[in-house]
C-alpha cells in the first residue's frame, strides 16, 4: 500500500461518470469501499472520497470517510441532503 512509502491520506474514487459525460463506469462495491476505509485507517490514515453526486457522497459519508475531495455537482448541497458532512477539500 502506498501508505507505507509516506501517503497521507488513501483517496477513494466513487464516480459512476454521468455527471461528466461519461455514464457506465465501473464502480466499487460497498464491501471494497468499506474495506478501503477499514485499510486507511488501520494505517493511522485518513480516507478521503471523490464523490460528485448525493447517492455517491452518501455511500462514502455511510462508509465512514473523512473527508471529501470535491463537492456535489450534480445539485446543491442541503444540511440533510446526505446526513452528516465531513468536511470537502479543494482538489
């Protein structure tokens, strides 16, 4: 893991691509996500998600991310449009 040679944070990309013109990519499952985060943290790191839309910022605030790397794009942001809010960083 890259973690080991000085990362510090893991970033999860969880983007399907419609918001970009580009519909139909791959897309992690909730188990890997999950695991993704479980793996961030066990290394003291934290876990950080690309996330353009609500359902896919709501499937990384579920997972238990720290943080997030861009903010939704596809409508505006509400205080309970995905529950809780980690706090977005500029990317």
């Amino acid at each position: 893991m890259i973690v080991g040679r000085g990362a510090d944070y893991v970033k999860i990309l969880i983007e399907e691509g419609t918001v970009l013109d580009a519909p139909g990519l791959p897309q992690l499952s909730t188990d890997v996500i999950l695991a993704a985060v479980a793996a961030a943290h066990s290394h003291g790191k934290a876990a950080v998600a690309h996330a353009l839309t609500i359902a896919d910022t709501s499937r990384a605030i579920k997972a238990g991310v720290d943080g997030l790397t861009h903010l939704l794009i596809d409508r505006p942001h509400t205080p309970t449009s995905s529950g809780r809010s980690p706090h977005p960083a500029p990317s």
